[in-house]
C-alpha cells in the first residue's frame, strides 16, 4: 500500500457499513481482526473524516423482524453506540450486501462529485467485497481500511475457511485490482496530506508471489 499526493485532491466520502451488534454479541461474531481493534479504528476514522470535512455515510442492514439475523427493531439489528453517537451525514438501510443495491448511493455520491470512497465496516468478505466492487465498475478510487473491517470464519460444501484466511485473501484481492487496501493511521495520514491510498495492478502483484516463491 501506498499513499500518493494526486494533482487534483480527491473527493472523498467514508461508508460505515454495518456495524450492528449482530457482529459483537449476536449471532455474527467477528473475529478478525478482532472487534477490540477495529471498532476504535473506525470510531477515529470517523472522527478524522469530520476533521476534514469529508462527509459521512452510516448504513444499516434490515431483515424482517422475524429474520434471525439483523431483524428490524431487534437489539443485534442496533448500530454500535461507536457509530450511533457520531455525526453523519446521510444514513441508509438497505437490504442487500451492496450499499447500492435498492438505495439512493450512487445519486447522493454524484450529487456530491464523490470520486473517492473509502471503505470501513463489516463484513469484509460480504458487505464491503460487494460495495467495493460496485463502486469500482462505477468509475471511483476506493480504499479499504483492513484494521477498520474484519470477517468470521466459513465452512459449507465447498470447504472451509478462518476468519484470519478470508480477510487476508479478499485484502489481497482487492489490493490487486479493487480498492486501496491500508491501514487507518495511513489514511489519515494521506488525508491529512491531501492524498489517497493507491492500489497495486494484477500484473505486479502476481508478479511478486512468483519471485517469492
């Protein structure tokens, strides 16, 4: 990961994707990075997206009340008191893993010239995977900040995965081609600077786990 001075500064928002008590006491446990990491990275994102003016999207995901994950009006449905006690600047509920599915995003991100999205929230390998590649297709630069994120572990029919695996691997993914992917202290850093976190290319990165091997 990089961070460059663009000649042009960049028109940033940050999305804080679903960060719900489903994911700290519910039945989706995060674990890695562990919440006792991220949640204050992306309580100091916010609070350094506010200091410079860069505007704030919170979002919520909604189930049926009688879904048993994120049922509307439950207690694990609520916004972490992290993000809940933040100023925002526009607020959405969606359904669906993409912020953009079924919502006004994309609108108020034109409205607004956004041309830089920086990614915090959960889950990486769900919500945040499916933002981020929407948002690419779209036109914009995005940076996915990977202690402010995190994932849980999966096993089904086609096999098995740790949580540590899943957000190494979509990190590395998304760094090849997708999103900027750093760490929060860098990105204040460049937003401090005026610049942005930049991305490697496939070219390069498989270029690299080939000399490495």
């Amino acid at each position: 990961m990089t961070a460059s001075n663009t000649s042009k500064a960049p028109r940033r928002a940050l999305v804080v994707i679903d960060v719900q008590m489903e994911y700290f006491n519910g039945g989706l446990l995060i674990e890695h990075p562990p919440v006792a990491q991220t949640l204050p990275n992306i309580a100091r994102a916010m609070d350094a997206a506010r200091a410079a003016g860069i505007p704030i999207v919170v979002v919520q995901h909604s189930e049926s009340p009688a879904a048993a994950l994120f049922a509307k009006g439950s207690a694990a449905w609520e916004l972490h008191e992290a993000v809940a006690s933040r100023p925002r600047d526009h607020y959405i509920e969606k359904s669906w893993p993409s912020v953009y599915t079924g919502t006004d995003f994309a609108q108020w991100l034109e409205q607004r010239g956004i041309d830089t999205l920086t990614v915090i929230g959960y889950m990486t390998h769900n919500c945040d995977a499916s933002t981020i590649f929407e948002a690419t297709h779209r036109g914009l630069h995005v940076e996915f900040l990977s202690d402010a994120t995190g994932a849980l572990p999966y096993a089904n029919e086609a096999g098995s995965a740790s949580a540590e695996e899943i957000h190494r691997v979509f990190s590395v993914v998304f760094h090849s081609r997708f999103a900027a992917a750093g760490s929060t202290d860098a990105w204040i850093t460049a937003i401090q600077a005026g610049g942005r976190l930049e991305k490697s290319n496939i070219l390069v990165s498989n270029r690299a786990a080939l000399a490495g091997r």
